[in-house]
C-alpha cells in the first residue's frame, strides 16, 4: 500500500503523457511527419516525471482544469443537440465522454499534488 500511495502522484503526468502518444501515433499515419510537433506536448510531463517542480505543476494543473472545463461545457451542448444517434455515434459519445471527464480528474489529481505534496 505505501508503493502505491508513493507512486501515485505520477499517475497524472503518465495519462497525459499517453494520450500524447496516442495521438501522434493516429495524427503520424494520416498525415506523416507533420505529427511531430504534438510530441513538443509531452516535453512538461516528461520534465515533472524527471524532475518535479511546484509551480510547473500547478499551472499545468490549472490549464487543464480550464480545458477540461470547456471541454466539458462542449460536449454538453453536443449532447444536448443531436436529436438522432445511431448505435457509431452513441458508442463515440461514450468514449468522448470517458476522455472528457478522465482529463478533468487528472487535471484536478495534478492541482492536489501541487498542494497538498512537496516532491
């Protein structure tokens, strides 16, 4: 149980860091090389993984909450504007839904890591 508790705090900057990946690897088969700027994204959570800093982790923490929150407030109103759904679009709506709130949690774990801990 203490590993756990030890090795927690990483597991924000690990999320984002793998949804980074995923999406480079899905930008880099249909457009190529010009995916590789989104791997300049990861550079913050790779630098908190080696070498953690308070203040880069609780700005990181309010940016995100910020587009977590508007992320939150768009598919809202998606939702709440499609009159028909077939069974693709329903399936998307869940897994959007999923990512949506999982970045919000991550965004807010990083925010109580930089306030509650000291690195």
């Amino acid at each position: 149980m203490e590993k756990i508790s030890k090795y927690s705090r990483f597991v924000p900057y690990l999320y984002f860091l793998a949804v980074i990946a995923y999406w480079f690897t899905h930008v880099n088969r249909s457009v190529g090389i010009t995916a590789y700027p989104i791997l300049l994204f990861g550079i913050p959570f790779l630098w908190q993984l080696i070498k953690p800093n308070n203040k880069l982790n609780f700005s990181l923490g309010i940016t995100f909450v910020c587009l977590s929150s508007y992320m939150i407030l768009a598919y809202l109103s998606d939702l709440f504007n499609i009159v028909t759904l077939s069974i693709q679009t329903k399936q998307f709506m869940v897994f959007g839904g999923a990512f949506v709130v999982a970045n919000f949690v991550m965004a807010l774990w990083m925010i109580r890591n930089s306030l509650n801990r000291s690195f």
